[in-house]
C-alpha cells in the first residue's frame, strides 16, 4: 500500500467512522511520525464545500460588503477558516496570533482573502472530494453541531471569548482526518466495539500510541496557530479538562447525544460539572440540543412588504446587491433604499442582523410557502434561485 494514501471512507458521525474493511497494517513506531507527517501535508490542500467558498468569493466582491459578512462566510465551512487563519499567522513575530477569523480577516484584509479564497480546492454536496471520499462533508456536519452546542453552552456559562471558542470547537477533530490519512483501518479495526467518546479514546492510545485529540494540537501548532486554539483541542477528552477544552468536551457529547450515539451519563455530568453547570442546568442542554433543528414558527406579523421579504430573501442566500438588482429588475441604488427601510423597521445595523431577525420570526419561510396573488406567477418562478 503507498504510504500516506487514506482508506476509503464512506461516513463519518463524530466520533464513529465506517471505512471499507481492510486488514490492519501496524507501522513500526519509527514509521508513525513520518505517515503523520504525509498526513499533515495533506491536510493543508483539504477542500472546501463549494457553496461556502462562492458564497464568499460573492460577498467579497460586493462593493459596499460589511466585514462580519465577510467573517460569516468564512465561519461557514472547516477549510476555509484553516486558510485563512493559517495565512494570518503566517510569518507573524514570536509565533501567530489570529485566534479568531475576526482577527484574521482585520490582519488580511479583503484582497488577500478573496485571493486566498480562489485557490482554495472544493468539493460538492453531491460528489466525493478526491482522496478523503465522503470524509469532508460529514467532518463538517459534527463540527457544526460541535460548535452549536459549545456556544450554547458558552452562553449558558458566560464564557468570556465565544468567537475564539467557535473556531476551536469547529476545529476539536482535526486529528482525526490525520489519522485516516495515516492509518489504514482507522477507526473501525481501531475502536473495534468501543462505544462511547472516553472508550474510543482509549483504543487509540492503546493502539496507536496517541489519540486524535493529541494530534490535533500537534497539527494546530505545526501550522503555527496560537496555543490558545490547540491547547482546547489537544485536552479536549481530558477528564481534568477546563476552560474551554471542558466546554468543547460537554460539546462533543451533546453533539453524539443529539444524533443518538451513545454516550456515558456519568461522563456527561462530570463534563458539566467542570464548566459550572448542575444536574439541572445539563438536562435544560440536553433539551435545548435536540430542539435545535426545528424550523422557525410564523407568529407575529411582518412589518415588511413582500418586496422587501424577498429582497433579505436574497441576502440570505449570500446574494451581493448587483445580483439582487439583477434578479428584482431593480437599481442598485433602489436596493439600497430598501435595505435601508429593512433595517429602520427591524431596528437593526446591517444586513447580518436583519436576515437573523427575519428567520427567526418566521417571515422568510412564511414567504417561500405563500401562494401566489391572483395573476401572479409562483413565487419560485418570479424570483429564481440564482446565487
């Protein structure tokens, strides 16, 4: 088998990967750190999901774009805040510094990401993406629900930097994928009947010597990342965790328990424990967790018109204000009005705030399920879906 060359993966849910069976080869020792360092070079050519990256690529390219809009899409997707945060403390003095893609973005500005951003390699909802298969689509969606529930539970404690806190818990796998890479059989022939996070963790070190978790703080800082990211990341299935690292290993099980994986009830209290939170306090979590996808409800009315609806309809798909204009058959500068006229009625400060307000009231789902007025074409039909 060439080395450094992944198994085939068909899916990946936390902290359970199924990969094709193949008989385990175990490197010698020597051998481990030179696979782990094919694999680390790999990983700097991960891909993107496509739409994330044009969706910011869109964004940048609007003239009159607001820099937490430039933040959001970067946030969107796993590679794209590993580059740009990697460039940002990229030859930075005494080590890097970015922790956040905030300081990342105010480092690089908007060229050099948008730069950045054209050469980053991407991968498709519908497609495997080269070497690592179906890996970074499902890498992606535990990472999300990872983050979702650290910043709940960041929010719950008061955790003083939930930014630097999203990116870390976005990033508390990232071991993982150099492991696959690495390892031929990993996980499966690795974790064998190992059920809960703490058992796999101790089939790897017992195994392979290391964990993911240790990987990935090695990762972080071979890509000369602040310790303030790797430190979390590395301890982060540490029983004596605290800080943050605690915070994203409640997250990690709450993000099993919200798919139905398994996980230890005693593990999960003491992890609560450990970031102030009672018996009490975790089940309200647990709860909070398994609501978090239902969809926003339509209760109070809109103070917008239909206009001005479809137009932040728009926006949230990551539409710039010359495709809007292009789309409505309107002038820019009359989308500028209406934006304008959003934000007064809403009583927010920029687009971010207005599209949140509006999805969350209901207003945008309540629209694309309207039935046409009389003589007026489907809505879908009025108003297409270009990006």
């Amino acid at each position: 088998m060439t080395r450094g060359v992944p198994p085939k993966c068909e899916s990946l849910t936390g902290d359970s990967l199924a990969v094709s069976e193949r008989p385990l080869v175990r490197a010698p020792r020597t051998d481990r750190g030179a696979r782990l360092t094919v694999a680390f070079q790999a990983l700097e050519a991960f891909p993107a999901l496509a739409e994330a990256r044009n969706r910011l690529l869109s964004v940048i390219a609007d003239d009159y774009h607001a820099t937490a809009d430039v933040i959001s899409a970067v946030e969107s997707d796993v590679a794209l805040i590993i580059a740009v945060l990697r460039l940002a403390n990229t030859g930075q003095p005494g080590g890097g510094c970015a922790d956040t893609v905030a300081c990342a973005v105010g480092l690089l500005g908007p060229h050099a990401i948008q730069a950045l951003a054209s050469r980053v390699r991407t991968f498709g909802f519908f497609e495997r993406a080269g070497i690592w298969g179906s890996v970074p689509r499902r890498f992606r969606l535990h990472a999300l629900a990872t983050q979702r529930a650290a910043d709940r539970i960041a929010s719950t404690t008061g955790c003083a930097n939930r930014d630097r806190l999203a990116i870390a818990s976005l990033l508390h796998d990232i071991g993982k994928l150099a492991l696959i890479h690495a390892h031929p059989g990993y996980p499966s022939q690795i974790h064998n009947d190992a059920r809960t996070p703490e058992q796999r963790i101790h089939q790897e070190r017992r195994e392979l010597g290391v964990d993911h978790a240790l990987v990935g703080g090695v990762l972080i800082r071979r890509w000369r990342l602040p310790a303030s990211l790797a430190t979390p990341i590395e301890r982060h299935h540490s029983p004596d965790a605290e800080g943050e690292a605690a915070i994203i290993r409640l997250a990690d099980m709450l993000a099993h328990y919200e798919r139905g994986a398994r996980v230890s009830p005693s593990e999960m209290l003491n992890s609560a424990r450990a970031v102030g939170l009672g018996p009490e306090q975790l089940r309200r979590l647990m709860h909070e967790t398994q609501g978090a996808g239902q969809r926003p409800r339509h209760v109070d009315p809109s103070p917008l018109s239909e206009r001005e609806l479809t137009l932040l309809q728009q926006l949230a798909k990551g539409s710039a204000y010359k495709q809007i204009a292009h789309d409505l058959a309107l002038s820019v500068s009359t989308v500028r009005t209406h934006l304008h006229n959003i934000y007064r009625k809403l009583g927010v400060a920029d687009r971010t705030q207005a599209v949140l307000t509006a999805n969350e009231r209901g207003w945008l789902s309540a629209l694309a399920c309207a039935p046409p007025q009389r003589g007026q074409a489907p809505y879908a039909s009025r108003f297409p879906l270009s990006a």
